[in-house]
C-alpha cells in the first residue's frame, strides 16, 4: 500500500487535469486568504513599524556578514528546529507535524503533477513520503491536539472544546488522516467498494476547509513566524532587543518550591 501512488488509481475515473486544477485552487486559496488576513490584520505593517523603532535605538549597525549569520542562524534554529519550543514533548510533536505536513504535501504536487495518469510508473519513493508525511502529521497533530494544547495540559479544559484557532490543526489533522484512510482502502481493490468514495470526499472536504480558511485559522501563522524570528534575533544582535531591558545580572532566587513540579503553567 505505501508504495502505491492513490493519485494514478483515481486518475482512472477523475481526469488528472482536474486534480492539477484543485491545487493550484487551494494555491490561490492560501495566497488570497493570507493577502486578506495581511490587509485586516495589520500584521506586516506592525513588523516593518517595529523595525524602524529598533533600528533607531539600535546599539550597533550590523554588517552584512553579521546579518547573513543572523538570517542562517535563524533558519537554522528557529524555524527548522524550532529552538524556541525547548528540548520538550512540545518540540517534538511540532517537528512530527511540520515536516510530515511538508512530505505530505510535497509529495501530493509531484505525484499530481508529474504522476497522475492511470497505471503511470511513479518512482515508490514518492507514495513512500506522502504516507509517511502523512503518518507523521497524525501523530505530530494527535500528540499535541490530545495532551500538549496549553488549554488542555495546563487549564484543564476538554480535549474536545474547539475554538476558531484550532481550525488549522483540526483540518490538517482531517486532511492527513482521511487521506491516509483513502488510499488504504483503495489499494485494496475490492469490487462494488463504496467507503473509498466516502473517505475521497472526506479529504477533499477537508482540503477545502484547511486552504480555504486561511482567514479564519492560523495558516497564515506559518508565513508570519519566520519574519518574527529574524526580527527578534536581528534586535538581539544590534542591541535594541525590541525596546525590552537586557537580562538582569543578580542571581535568580526561587526558593526549593520552584523544583516540586514541571513548570506547566503558562
């Protein structure tokens, strides 16, 4: 089954032409919300008017050597690590879930575009990464949705209280797993089937819902973060450090009670 490449056996009843045109719809889905979000929101005006406030109180001009660091180290913490997160489970459901997301994905396009004709020879190393990226993305998303959502692990709220922020995780979880489920059920290839069709429409639905409502979830989240890293860590490096005091040089003190439990509480 992980072998096979479901987008060539639907490509036998659904005209590839067709699954082509679906992604780049979601393509434009993504751009237009996250254009939306950008003009409402404010948000890229907010980061270019912060620079400006850092840049004036900027201890030291940066050369173009130490900005290049800063942009590599940034890339290389920040977002392909995310450092920020800590050595915890925290980090570790999140990387699950970004770089399956970005297997899942990217093997979705190729196999779309480079493989979708019926009985087309596609390399396994492709329905190989989409199911893995896939897998990795269940169980990225189930990790955190379940046991590691601040209002779950540290208020005690239910894990089944939804809010208009889970939109994302909730449909990239919808899409990965009912994608997963389909093609299981299809390279079964069982006669008079029907629960393939249901889960094929399921993960269109759930497409649907994840690119199309960019607006309303945290999708455009992904394309912010990045741009607030770099800000961060460039504000660190000329000294302005976002207009916040440096770190204080007296000794922490705690007391013992600071050891009785991990720290949940955020």
């Amino acid at each position: 089954m992980i072998t096979n490449n479901p987008f060539s056996i639907l490509a036998e009843t659904i005209p590839s032409i067709a699954m082509q045109i679906f992604v780049i719809a979601m393509g434009v889905l993504v751009v237009l919300g996250t254009l939306i979000d950008i003009i409402h929101k404010k948000n890229v005006k907010y980061f270019f008017e912060n620079a400006k406030k850092a840049k004036k109180s900027a201890k030291k001009i940066l050369t173009t050597g130490e900005k290049t660091a800063v942009v590599f180290k940034t890339i290389a913490s920040d977002i392909a690590t995310t450092s920020e997160l800590g050595a915890g489970k925290r980090r570790v459901a999140h990387l699950l879930g970004m770089y399956g997301t970005i297997l899942f994905w990217v093997g979705s396009v190729v196999m779309i575009f480079c493989y979708a004709a019926p009985y087309a020879n596609t390399p396994s190393v492709w329905p190989i990464i989409w199911h893995v990226g896939a897998i990795m993305t269940v169980l990225g998303g189930s990790w955190f949705w379940f046991f590691l959502r601040v209002d779950v692990y540290s208020e005690a709220q239910p894990w089944y209280r939804v809010i208009q922020a889970d939109l994302f995780v909730l449909a990239l979880l919808a899409s990965s797993f009912f994608g997963l489920v389909w093609s299981i059920l299809q390279s079964l290839n069982l006669d008079d089937r029907w629960d393939d069709k249901v889960f094929l429409i399921l993960f269109i639905i759930s497409n649907l819902v994840l690119f199309g409502g960019v607006y309303w979830s945290k999708f455009a989240h992904m394309f912010y973060k990045p741009g607030a890293a770099l800000q961060k860590n460039i504000a660190e490096a000329d000294g302005s450090r976002d207009n916040m005091p440096p770190p204080a040089d007296a000794a922490k003190k705690f007391g013992l009670g600071i050891e009785r439990e991990a720290p949940k509480h955020y």
